[in-house]
C-alpha cells in the first residue's frame, strides 16, 4: 500500500518534468553540475600554493565548460570536452585540433585574466598598506 502511494507520488512529479522542453532540462543539470564541481574544486584548489591552485582550477574549468557545437543532424551545444572525445575514438582530425583548440584558448584567456587578477590584487594590497604607514600617528 505505501509502495503504491510513494509509486503514485514519484509518476507525479516525474510528469512535471514533462512540460519542459528536454533542451532546457539538460543545459540546467549541465550548468548547475559544472558550477558544482568548480565550487568542490575551489575547496581542494585553496589548499594548494598561491599559483598552482588557480591554475588548476582554470584548467578544469576550460575542460568542463568549454562550449562548442555537435555533430549531427540534430546538433546542440555540448562539452567541448565530449566532442574531442568522439573524435580521438572515431579519430576525426578536424574534430580533435577545433575542439582542442577551443579548451586551449579558453585556458590562455583564464590564464591572462588570472594574471592580471593577480598583479591588481598584489598592487590594491601595496597601495593600502602604504596609506595605513601614512596615516599612522607613528
């Protein structure tokens, strides 16, 4: 008897689902677990030396995230990642270097970005530590 009720309950929020399109469904469940996984990284990422940490969670993230569009009649966007995937299996040369230079240049940009991130920060932190020795009444 509870079987069937928690049976009834399950089929009835499984149909919830039905009125959103399948396209939405998967870009949710794909953002939401890639923001997942990099904010798990981040704890692992903050524990490990100043530069090491960044640019390792760079590099997961231009894995994970990196955008491109798929083979196919039915082409959608995907993980750069899968698609160089499919084409080391299928060994698709054009498919292996677009997707790989697609991740690359993604890492370059969080890199530079990462860089200049750093050099603000380092310079902020001198520029405050400099005014707190003026304002000091010793």
């Amino acid at each position: 008897m509870v079987l069937e009720q928690l049976s009834g309950i399950w089929a009835n929020f499984l149909h919830l689902f039905d009125s959103i399109p399948e396209d939405n469904i998967a870009i949710s469940v794909y953002v939401l677990g890639t923001v997942l996984i990099l904010w798990c990284w981040y704890s692992i990422a903050k524990r490990l030396p100043s530069p090491l940490g960044g640019i390792t969670w760079i590099i997961l993230f231009a894995i994970i995230a990196t955008p491109t569009i798929s083979e196919g009649p039915n082409s959608e966007v995907a993980p750069a990642i899968f698609g160089l995937l499919f084409g080391v299996l299928t060994k698709d040369s054009p498919l292996i270097w677009s997707n790989l230079a697609l991740i690359v240049f993604v890492i370059g940009v969080g890199l530079i970005v990462g860089f200049c991130w750093s050099k603000y920060t380092a310079n902020k932190s001198t520029k405050q530590s400099t005014v707190a020795k003026n304002i000091s009444p010793l």
